[in-house]
C-alpha cells in the first residue's frame, strides 16, 4: 500500500478501505470530513516533510488518493 493510503487508513476513518479505493474515487462520498482532513494535513505535512500553503487547502487537493498524491508530488519537486 502507498503511503498516501496508509496516512489515509491511519487518520480519515473513512467508511471504506483507503486500500481498495480507486486512485479517482472521492474521498468525500467515502466519508472524509473537515476533521479527517486536518488530521490528514498534518500528517502529510510531517511524514513528507512539506508544509501544504494555504493555496492548497482546498477541496480538490483533498478530493481522491490521486489528487493527494499529486499534490505531495508537486511539493516535494518544489523543495
């Protein structure tokens, strides 16, 4: 499993397996809410060694694994 999915698995308490979500599926409809999502950006945040800007705390950084993990691919590159 990536570890976009473990930190998913370990801190949105989604309503399905973050490890048989579809790359593209919504992470909204599989019950991530404003509490799962902060819990979500400190852990990326400290397991990735990037500092998501405000720019990005928005609904579509948030919206599948895919997008997530697009997002840490940028600010990593960025780094």
């Amino acid at each position: 499993m990536d570890a976009i999915r473990t930190l998913l698995k370990r801190h949105a308490r989604l309503h399905y397996s973050a490890e048989y979500l579809p790359d593209h599926a919504s992470l909204f409809e599989a019950g991530l809410d404003s509490f799962a999502i902060v819990n979500l950006m400190l852990a990326i945040e400290d397991d990735f060694g990037v500092e998501l800007p405000d720019s990005m705390l928005s609904r579509e950084t948030f919206a599948s694994v895919a997008s997530l993990r697009n997002a840490v691919a940028h600010l990593r590159a960025a780094a």
